[in-house]
C-alpha cells in the first residue's frame, strides 16, 4: 500500500522545515600571520609536522619551511651531541649555550651546513641524519670485477666516487650518485700498485690521487669528474727500501710508508693549487725521512696541519707480556721548512707492576655500583687478540678483532703531551669483525667478514663516562643497518631453480651450487662518507662487487 500524499492547503506553514546551522567555531590559527604560525611550529613535534603539510596549501608550505627544520634540526641532532662532548656545558655560559641559535659558532662541527644558508635543505639533512640513527638506507650493488684480482682491489671513497686501483683495469672512478656508472679510467705502468691515497684538501669531486706501487715508487693523478678523464701529474722514482706499505695526502704534503718501514714527507709547495691542476708537476722537496724498527702491521698513517705545523702521525699495533696486543703511536711534528721539533711516543700499555696472576684479568674497578646492571660484564682486563684493522682520525683510534669485538681509544695531544686513554671493547656483532672506518664527529662504521651484518657506531665524545657506558650496556651507542630489501617474484625465483636443475639434475649437488650463488665475504675494506656507506663484497667465484647502502 503506497504511502498517501500530503495535502498542501497553500499555507506558508506547510513549506518543508530548514536545518538547523550550527554555529560555526571561530578560526583563530588562520587569522596569524606566517610569521607567528612558523614560530608555534618550531615546538611541533616532527611527527606531527608531517601532518600539519596534509592541512591545507598553505600549512604544507609553512609546515615544509627550512627554519621550521633548522630548528627541530639543532634539538635532535645538535644539542644530544654537545652533552656528550666533554668540557661544553662547564665553559658555556649558563641557560645561553645549549638553546638553538642561527650563530655558526653554536652547531660545532656542522657550522658549514649554517654558513651555506638558503642553500641548505634543512628538511632533507634532517631526514638523512634519522636514517643513519635508524640504520634505515637503500641498497644497491657495483660490479667491478669478474675476477679475482691479484693482488688485492685498493679502494678509497671521496664526496659520492669511489677510487678502484688494481693491476689490470689500472685506476678507475666510479660514481655512487643518480645513475652508478663508470667516471673515468686509466692505465697504469706494469708495477703492481700497492697503496692508495686521497688528498683530504679537495672538497669537490675533483680531486688529486696518490698510488704507491710494489718497486718503491708513486704517482699522483687528477681526477676531472665533468670531462671524465684521469690526469697523470707526477711519477717518483723507486726506492730501495721496498714497497710503499702505506700513504697518506694532504696537500701539499705526501707522507708515504715503506714495507723497510722508512717515513718520508714530501712537499710539493703551490704546484696542486687550482691554477696549476693542468701542468706536470715539478719534484716534490723531501722534508724528512725516518726509518723505524718497532712497528708492528697493521698501521695506518695520517697527516695534518695545526697552526702552520705539520704533524705526522703512525699508528700501530704492538704485543704485549699479559694484555696480549695494544697499540701505540708516533707523533712528528714538524715545520713548514723541514726541521723536526719534536718526536713524541705513546702506547696504551697501562704504566705500572701487574702481578702475574689471574686476577691480573679480573674485571676492572671502574665498574662500580653506579652502572647498570649488566653494565659490570661489559669491561674486562682480559688479553687482547691481535687487530686486524686500525684506524685513526684524530682523536679516535678504532681496532677491530676476530673476536667479534672492537676496540676504541682516544688519543691526546696538546703542549703537555701525547697519550692514549685505555681501551674500551664495543660489543655487539655477532661474528667476526674484518673492517671498521672512524670518520669524523666519531661516527664509525663496521663490517663483519661475512658482510652480513654492518653497524654504525656513535664514539664521540668517548664511553669514559657513566652516561656513555649505560649507552653501551642498552645497546644505544651502535645501530645495525638494515636495507629495504626489494621483494623479488615468485616466479623468478622458481625460473632459477628450473635452470639449475636442467644444467645439474636433483639432489645435494643442485643445493650446493645453488647455495655458492648467495655466499659472499667482505673484501676487508669499508668506507663512508655523509650520505653513503660502500662496501667492498667478494662472492664466492672471485667476482668483486661494490655494495653502496644509501641514507637519503
């Protein structure tokens, strides 16, 4: 039965009722000026600035502000960074340091990312710092070889290219941003190159490049990354104390190492300066060689320069009666013209009588009751194997062990003296470690010899004190990385196993040649630098890959 129609007697009061409007709520946030809505955003949490650019045109461009991030910027990243560094907040001026500031003075190392202003994408800095607290990053792969190179690849990394030196494909720049492809190459003489170095001076991708080869000679090289060619500048003649073990560059200076253990520093004055990068290079003045009978492999030398002085550093490993391995150093510090004013020495050997007895390696006293549980089981005395990488940038000094554990020193160096504090063991990998990279701030980076597992450290500042060493014991002061790995297809995988098993039947045989496809090992190389993490990967037939994790 259909419902009856209403009979409309023409009156205005039959007309259909209008709803009922709210009152609306006066919008306040809308009627401040950008200014006043940018200054209540810098005290937004970061999690809800992501929300705040889904509002409206207007919130995303203020939300997506650089100021806005410069600030949220500092707070995360600058000021957890001056509580650790020792001395920051007892010579600040009480309730003015640690706010955030604009002046460059007040971000300590990051003072250049101020300096460049509107050029820098503060929301972009910010993203690539949580990636790296997070260990979050992409992964890709290089290949570089197809076969084993005799002897070893020599790899460095420099402002997103890596350097490539062996025998046979000679000097190679690879390029690590946008498309991963071949910068530029070039063949070197039939020596074997043995070291290789980067001058730390060059801050574009350009840059000058030492190889010191297996007769005692080296060469430097300038790489031009828009033309996409390798110059070659300069060739030394050989040495009769062997081989060059080790370099370092820093122009324009060269401090090279012989497998004799003879240190030569070497100037080339203003031949590398930007308006000689085309012409050949003149001899470079030998300013001072010294031959050593102490040193112990593996080392590793540095070179700087403080207020117009040239320090020259060796550091290196040496054994022990009951610590089983330390390490120690040597410091040179010379003049511009050559003459050396002091030679100073230090090593991590704890001065004093130890008992010969086995509470010589109980735990140690530090550990007291103001430690976090657990924290006591995380120091010992106990004999330490031999490393088997070092490295130093001043003042951090890294060792890394087969015993799955590394080693961090701090090493002093003022008017008074040369030192190094006892080392720390840093827990955490689960196998053993074949690399590990201390760059500066004291981020480091390590890999194990499998290349499964790869952590980044956070050292500055030290773990000498309670703060520092309950990081260590929660775990907090090392992040493990982890890729997104790209989902493969099903059906992809199973045209795999279909090829191998028509090339190699069934059975165990198919398992293990299936299985020799997925085992690699790292190459005993590692480096990093803002934005990227490069890896040297051999697999299992020779083949040398480059495995890039990048942050941004």
């Amino acid at each position: 039965m259909s419902k009856r129609r209403r009979e409309s007697n023409g009156t205005h009061d039959d007309a259909e009722p209008s709803k009922r409007l709210r009152r609306a709520e006066p919008d306040l946030i809308s009627n401040l000026s950008d200014e006043l809505l940018l200054r209540i955003l810098k005290y937004v949490p970061v999690s809800s600035l992501a929300l705040c650019q889904r509002v409206s045109r207007r919130f995303n461009q203020l939300s997506g502000d650089s100021q806005v991030w410069k600030s949220a910027f500092y707070d995360r990243f600058v000021l957890p960074r001056a509580s650790r560094i020792p001395g920051i907040k007892q010579l600040s001026t009480p309730g003015k340091s640690l706010i955030f500031s604009s002046r460059a003075s007040k971000w300590l190392d990051d003072e250049g990312l101020v300096r460049r202003g509107a050029e820098t994408n503060w929301k972009r800095e910010y993203k690539l710092r949580h990636n790296w607290a997070q260990g979050s990053c992409g992964l890709s792969e290089i290949k570089i070889l197809e076969q084993p190179p005799l002897p070893p690849l020599l790899l460095r990394l420099h402002h997103g290219v890596v350097i490539t030196v062996e025998s046979t494909a000679g000097l190679r720049a690879w390029s690590l941003k946008g498309e991963k492809k071949l910068l530029a190459s070039k063949k070197l003489p039939s020596f074997r190159p043995t070291a290789l170095a980067i001058n730390n001076q060059d801050e574009g991708k350009d840059c000058a490049i030492s190889i010191g080869f297996e007769n005692g000679s080296y060469s430097v090289y300038q790489l031009y990354t828009e033309q996409g060619t390798i110059a070659h500048r300069y060739s030394h003649p050989p040495s009769s104390n062997g081989l060059i073990s080790a370099l370092s560059f820093s122009s324009p200076y060269l401090l090279s190492m012989t497998k004799g253990q003879l240190l030569s520093l070497y100037d080339f004055g203003g031949a590398l300066s930007s308006e000689a990068v085309d012409a050949t290079l003149t001899a470079p003045r030998l300013i001072s060689s010294l031959k050593s009978h102490t040193v112990w492999p593996p080392l590793s030398i540095s070179l700087r320069t403080v207020s117009k002085k040239i320090l020259a550093s060796v550091v290196f490993s040496q054994p022990t009666f009951l610590s089983g391995w330390t390490v120690g150093i040597q410091e040179l510090t010379m003049s511009p013209n050559g003459a050396i004013e002091e030679s100073r020495l230090a090593s991590a050997i704890d001065q004093g009588f130890h008992p010969l007895s086995p509470a010589s390696f109980s735990a140690s006293p530090q550990t007291d009751q103001t430690l976090p549980k657990g924290a006591a089981n995380l120091i010992f005395d106990a004999p330490m194997s031999r490393p088997t990488t070092l490295s130093y940038n001043h003042p951090y000094l890294l060792a890394s062990h087969q015993d799955n554990t590394l080693t961090l020193y701090l090493v002093t160096s003022s008017a008074r003296g040369l030192s190094i504090s006892p080392g720390n063991r840093l827990w955490g990998h689960t196998s053993s470690v074949s690399s590990a990279h201390v760059g500066g701030r004291g981020k480091a980076v390590s890999v194990t010899s499998r290349g499964d597992e790869l952590r980044v450290w956070e050292l500055e500042g030290g773990i000498s004190s309670n703060a520092s060493r309950r990081r260590l014991a929660s775990g907090q002061l090392s992040v493990r990385v982890l890729p997104e790995k790209k989902t493969s297809k099903t059906p992809q995988n199973l045209d795999v196993i279909s090829r191998a098993i028509s090339r190699r039947g069934t059975g165990l045989g198919l398992a293990f040649e299936y299985r020799t496809e997925e085992t690699s090992r790292t190459g005993g190389w590692v480096g990093f630098d803002d934005e990227k993490v490069v890896v040297l990967r051999e697999k299992e037939r020779g083949s040398q890959d480059l495995v890039v994790y990048d942050f941004t």
